[in-house]
C-alpha cells in the first residue's frame, strides 16, 4: 500500500511540474525563428495548438494512470502468492 501511495504521490508530483514548463513566457532569439501571429495566416486557416496540446496532456494522463493501475494490480497479486507460498511453507514445516 505504501508503494502505491509513493507512485501516486510521484505522478502528482510530475503532473503538476509540467504546469510550470507551460507557464513559461517564449523569449526572443536570433536564431531566425519568429512566432506565427495572426496577421501571417491566410483566412480561414488556424492553428488550435491550445486542444492539441491538451489531448496530447490528457492521453498521457490517461495512459500514465492505467499503467499505474496496472503495476499496482500486479504487485498486489504478486504478493498474494507470495503469503500463499509462505502458508504453504508453514504448513508443510
């Protein structure tokens, strides 16, 4: 049980670090690079960079709690065997 806690606490922890990186303000650089503005794309063309990133955020998270979900289902069936065998041991000594 501790374990889980720990994993759970562990993905709060990541989730709610990834706001900062979007908090960050972009800097300018001379790199050549200029950001896209509105006046640059034709009319009718958008970009909804905003849903993407946030279903790219969800599907991670989704797939990030089932994959948690999953090693805490196995760890509890691994140690279910593992008190059985120690039973078994017992029994038998």
């Amino acid at each position: 049980m501790k374990r889980i806690i720990a994993i759970a606490f562990l993905a709060t922890l990541l989730f709610g670090l990834s706001g900062v990186a979007l908090a960050q303000e972009p800097t300018k650089s001379n790199d050549g690079y200029e950001p896209v503005n509105g006046d640059m794309l034709q009319p009718g063309e958008s970009i909804p960079a905003s849903r993407l990133v946030a279903g790219a955020y969800g599907f991670i998270c989704a797939a990030m709690i089932v994959y948690v979900a999953s090693v805490a289902r196995r760890a509890r069936r691994l140690e279910d065997e593992v008190d059985a065998l120690k039973k078994k041991i017992q029994a038998r000594g």
